[in-house]
C-alpha cells in the first residue's frame, strides 16, 4: 500500500507513468524490505519450539515468512 500512495503522489506531482512508478518503488523499497525483515524475525523463535507446539506453528511460520517475501519479491 505504501507503494502505491508513493507512485500515488508521483503521479500528482506531474511525472509520466511509468517513471512515476519506477521512482516510487525505488524510493521506497528499502523501508518496505525492513518492515519485511522485522515480521519475520519475529517468527525465528517458532524454531526453538519443541513438541506438539513447534508442530502446529512451525508449518504456519514458515507460510507467513515464504508469502512475505513472495510479496516483497513480486513484481
């Protein structure tokens, strides 16, 4: 979302398009990388679990952390 207020703002400031869109992923790519890193450090700790636990939520970590950077990664 983030991304789209940015190339947003680009847009009503007067650039083209597709310039607007290339600046404003760039500009705010490396905040939205960091914000990604965060969550997912946040789910490391899954992984000293032990027992029932680490079997019902390591599978759900590891989802949320494959489709975070699925969707930072997506183009």
């Amino acid at each position: 979302m983030v991304v789209l207020e940015n190339i947003y703002r680009r847009l009503e400031l007067g650039e083209a398009p597709r310039a607007a869109a290339i600046q404003g992923g760039a500009e705010v790519a490396l905040p939205v990388l960091a914000a990604t890193l965060t969550t997912v450090v946040v789910f490391f700790p899954v992984t000293f679990l032990y027992g029932v636990s680490k079997f019902l939520f390591s599978a759900l970590a590891a989802a949320v952390v494959i489709s975070l950077f699925a969707s930072y990664a997506w183009p």
